[in-house]
C-alpha cells in the first residue's frame, strides 16, 4: 500500500494555522506558524526536542489555546478551545503515554463517552455491537472482553486507536506511536495509518524515527526552536535533509566509537539458569568489565522483566546472580544501588521521574547518605554534587530547583543518568535509554554510554531499536519468547542475525 498523491493544489485543508504562536511563561514554543493538514494525507512533523511538535498537536487537539493567529477548520475560522469540543469537530489524538483505564475491558475503554443507551439504561449488549462493528470495518481486532491492563502495549496502542475511530474522527494526531513497538508492530501501525488515509482520514504523525517518517508520510513539516523552517513533499526530502533542517548542522556519525574488551577482563555480572515463570526460563549470560552488552528481542520476549529482575526489582523463581563475585542473596532495589548497580528505566514517567519535583530531588533522592553528617544533610555539598553530575550529563536546565516536569523529553532522560552516574555504578541497566528523544539528545546519550564503558563501568543495553543495539554494542543477546535464542559478537551482530534469532521461537 503505496503513500496517496497528495499535491499542493488537488486536495483540499482540513485543518489551517495563520501566524499560530504559543508561549509558556518566557519560553516560546512556537513563532508565527503557517501549516495546512490536507484531507486524506498522512502530514508528518519533525524537529529536536522543544521544537514545537507537540505543542503544534495539542493546539490541534484543544489541550493548548493558542496566543496568537487563527484556526481554519473546512475554511472557516474556529477557536477550538478544549479538547471536547475538538472531538466533536472530529480532531483526535493519540499521544505515546496511553491514557487507558487499565482496570477496565477493551469496550469500556472504546466506548467511553459513546455507550449506545436504551432508554436512561446503558445498553451493554448494543454498545459491544458498535465497538465490533467499528473493528470490522477497520478491519483491527482486539479480544472486546480482555482487560486493558492484562494486553501488551502494541495490543492497548490499539485500542487507543479504536477509541479515536469510534469518535468519527476526521483527523487523527499521533504522536510517537511507534516509541514502545517492536519492529512487526511498526509494520502493522504503518499499514493501519495508511489505509486510514486512504479512507480519507488525515494522520499527523510526531516521530524521531525519520526512516519512518520519509516511509509512510505525503509530506512532513519541519520545526526549529518554535520556527516552521519549512514544509515539503515527503519524496523530496532525505535523512541527511531533515537532520540539517531540524539541527541546523550537517548529519554526522550518530554511534561513537566503543572500545574492545578483553575476554580475560574481571566478569562483573554473571547470571546462571535464571528463571521466572510465565516471563524468561534458563537464562545464563556474563558481562565483563567495561563491556556494553545489548539485549535484544521482541516486546514481551522477555528482556524488560529480565533486567528488573537483575536489578532487584522482581524475585526469580530459580536461578542464581553474581555481582563482582558475590551471589546476591537478597532481591532488592536498594541492595543492587548499594552493590553498586544503577537503572534506566523503560518508562522515564512511570517508573523514572518525580515530575512535579525539582531535579535536585529526582537526582540525589537515592543517594541522600552520601551528603549526611552530625548536622543533618549537607545542602551545599549536595547542591554542589548536583550541578556537577548535571553539567557532565549535559542536561540542560534553569536551575536544579526547577520542576522536572518543564524539560524537553531529552532532557528528562538525561536527568536518569545523571542520577544513575551519582552512584558512580560498576553496571548500568539501561532499558530503552533513547525512547522519544531527538537525534540530537540521542547522541548525547549513546556518547554518555560509551563514556561509561572507557572508565570501565558496564552496561546492560536494552532496545527496540536494532540499529541502537548494533552501534552499540560489544556483544549481543537477543531473546525470543522467554528464552535466550542467540548471543552474538564480531561480525554475527548485523540485521539479519538479530531478527532471525528474535523471531526464533515465535
């Protein structure tokens, strides 16, 4: 299924910005923006973090009002005001953090706010008739009876997407949907997205992933500090373009060079037969001294689980780990900081950050021994140790009494590891270090990864991405199902490999 022919002069706007600008407080997220969202055309837009993607969707979507400029909707002026009363003009989006109620079943979730009534009485048997009939005709399946919370992320994605299509809607914002999916899941969201579009749905699709963005979108806009620098055909753009249009410098090496690693090198972590039901079985790997070992596989092979189990954060059920010699006796967070271990996690909002706590706190919160004495806790010596971490994990912020909640997605991922480096870790577990950051920020994470490595710390890499796993990596394992499928090293770390061995088992 091949992109549509959008052109400029054959296919009407549904959505138009004149002169858009929104500020928060002095900061300006977007300056005097021209853009149209043609009907029936996947639009994609692109810049680093803080560019103004997002801000530019939510103003789509009612969740920001705009400063400045007017909103044409079928080429009438409107003031969309509130996300309602986008939704009742058909503008719906479907953002990378899903906004699910997990304890409820599928067709609650779709229905929500749209259950087929009899009478004053919701009509429970009607209503799973309209979300079944919504799944057939957009031909996207999903068990209506399951709990959302018991479904894969790829299998929730989805019913976020139905719960949009159950809406009527006209215009469908969807940002960084393939964060969180592995690379089947991308293929399928890819298809969904444009038979959308065939069926004359527009898409506005946010994503870092370029590959992508050059793949399935018509055209793509491109944004910098809040300014649009331009908006074009997606056939006459390439990698190279977009990179130098968002940074405003050339593409460069994104992988830094990673130093080899001697087989008689200290075995720093060494985990034996290690099993958990339901989620991995017999797994056995080492990982020596300044080694970076990437952990590939599938979403739901088994990796996420495995790393929290290395961590502490999940009891295996047999097995055994070692860290620097000693087996670990006790399956605890706080014991694996005090070894010497730090974490990344998956999900920076989740299970990462404090949001609406400064960057001093999320930073040293683990660490708040280290600054004690007879009189308390030593701020300054805190403050200090802070602002040091920050300025060599270049996170880049107003002051450390700042709300985390106010940094660039990049920026917030780097606050992790300035956390994780206070620790001065032997190992770092760093799973999905990149998820829904710039190239810019990317490369700023991988050269903090590879810094690590060259002062002798390892690392644990888990990703989705393969080409983060093969830039990075001295060695590979990848998992299939629960079970490791292949370790891989040298010349064996390629594409092919790597996918043949995560689809191993499926």
């Amino acid at each position: 299924m091949g992109r549509l022919n959008i052109t400029e002069k054959n296919t009407k706007a549904l959505v138009t910005f004149q002169n858009v600008s929104k500020s928060f407080g002095a900061t300006k997220a977007l300056i005097d923006c021209n853009v149209d969202f043609k009907k029936g055309e996947i639009h994609s837009l692109v810049g680093e973090n803080g560019a103004g993607k997002s801000t530019l969707g939510k103003i789509i979507l009612g969740a920001y009002k705009l400063d400045s400029g007017k909103t044409y909707v079928d080429g009438e002026e409107v003031s969309i005001n509130s996300p309602g009363q986008a939704v009742k003009i058909g503008l719906v989006g479907i953002s990378q953090e899903l906004s699910l109620l997990s304890s409820r079943t599928v067709v609650d979730n779709i229905a929500m706010g749209r259950e087929i009534t009899s009478g004053m009485f919701v009509s429970a048997k009607k209503t799973k008739e309209k979300v079944l009939s919504v799944m057939k005709h957009f031909n996207l399946f999903v068990n209506p009876d399951a709990i959302v919370g018991s479904l894969s992320v790829a299998e929730q994605q989805k019913v976020e997407i139905l719960r949009a299509l159950n809406s009527n809607a006209r215009l469908i914002v969807f940002d960084e949907p393939t964060a969180r999916l592995a690379s089947n899941e991308t293929e399928q969201l890819h298809s969904l997205v444009k038979s959308l579009a065939n069926n004359g749905t527009t898409i506005v699709y946010i994503s870092h992933f370029l590959d992508e963005v050059l793949t399935i979108s018509n055209r793509v806009t491109l944004l910098r500090n809040g300014k649009l620098i331009r908006t074009n055909l997606a056939k006459e753009e390439t990698k190279k373009s977009l990179i130098e249009g968002m940074t405003g410098k050339e593409e460069g090496n994104l992988f830094p060079s990673i130093k080899l690693i001697n087989e008689s090198s200290e075995t720093v972590l060494k985990v034996e037969n290690l099993t958990r039901k339901n989620e991995y079985q017999n797994i056995s790997f080492e990982i020596k001294k300044g080694e970076i070992v990437g952990l590939a596989g599938l979403v739901g092979s088994g990796r996420s689980e495995l790393a929290h189990t290395i961590f502490g954060d999940k009891k295996p059920d047999n097995g055994a780990i070692s860290f620097c010699g000693k087996k670990i006796t006790q399956s605890k967070v706080s014991n694996s900081i005090n070894l010497g271990m730090a974490m990344v996690p998956e999900s920076r909002r989740t299970q990462g950050l404090f949001l609406a706590r400064s960057l001093i706190e999320n930073i040293s919160l683990p660490y708040l021994g280290k600054f004690l004495s007879i009189y308390g806790l030593d701020k300054k010596q805190e403050r200090n140790t802070v602002n040091e971490i920050c300025n060599k994990t270049t996170v880049k912020h107003s002051g450390i009494d700042f709300e985390v909640q106010y940094l660039s997605g990049g920026n917030q991922q780097k606050i992790l590891f300035a956390r994780a480096a206070m620790g001065k870790p032997k190992l770092l577990i760093a799973d999905e270090p990149t998820r829904g950051v710039d190239i810019g920020a990317k490369k700023s994470i991988y050269e903090l990864i590879a810094k690590l490595s060259d002062v002798g710390e390892s690392v644990l890499l888990v990703s989705s991405e393969i080409e983060e796993i093969i830039g990075m990596s001295n060695r590979v394992l990848v998992m299939s199902r629960g079970r490791l499928s292949a370790q891989l090293i040298g010349t064996d770390i390629n594409k092919k490999t790597i996918m043949e061995a995560a689809f191993k088992y499926n």
